[in-house]
C-alpha cells in the first residue's frame, strides 16, 4: 500500500477478498484494486505497532496498531489505527487476505 503496487496487493489479496474501512463501508479486491490504482488512498508513512499473530491450522488472524500519515481522495486520513487482518493458506500453500478491518483510535474528548 506505500509504495502503491497494486500488482502485489493483487498477488497478496484473495479472490474473495472484503475489507470493512474506519467509516464501515465494505470493499471487495476488485474495488480495492481499482482505488489503488487509480491514486484514491495516497499513504506517506505507515508505522506498526503492537502487532500479534495467532495461527490456526490453515488460518492466520493478525492484530495491530498502525499510525499513519496520507489521504483518501481529498480527506487526510492520518492517525493512528487499529486493525485485524484474517489470512488462508490457499491451495498453493500461499497466504492470503481474506479480510480486513480497521478502526480509528479516537483520542480522549475527539470527536468523529
């Protein structure tokens, strides 16, 4: 997502792929893909943190918090985040992305 390669993001997401965005709006690959390519989510800097990895069998769930700097179309978007990630061996033993969700961490007193 820095570096905006959506041939990656292509090779990394699953065909059925859906993200749940901060604002609770859904998104398939395709249309993650055609936001990337087209420059709509624009990333500077993107910091991890506190991030933990539970295996199950075929099923990995990721958890982290992510601090960020860039835009979504004319909106900064820039904070800090927390998100899960849910991968699946597929059938050529390659992880990948199944789903993803992300929420602002909202400091005290902010409002939405």
């Amino acid at each position: 997502m820095l570096k905006t390669n959506s041939a990656a993001m292509d090779a990394l997401l699953a065909d059925d792929y859906m993200a749940i965005s901060p604002a609770g709006t859904l998104q398939s690959k395709e249309q993650t893909l055609t936001s990337l390519r087209a420059g709509q989510m624009h990333f500077t800097s993107i910091e991890f943190s506190d991030r933990k990895l539970r295996i199950y069998g075929p099923t990995a769930l990721v958890t982290a918090r992510a601090d960020v700097s860039g835009t979504s179309g004319d909106h900064d978007i820039s904070g800090s985040y927390r998100y899960t990630q849910v991968y699946v061996r597929d059938a050529h033993s390659k992880w990948k992305i199944v789903s993803f969700e992300a929420s602002r961490i909202r400091e005290h007193g902010e409002r939405k």
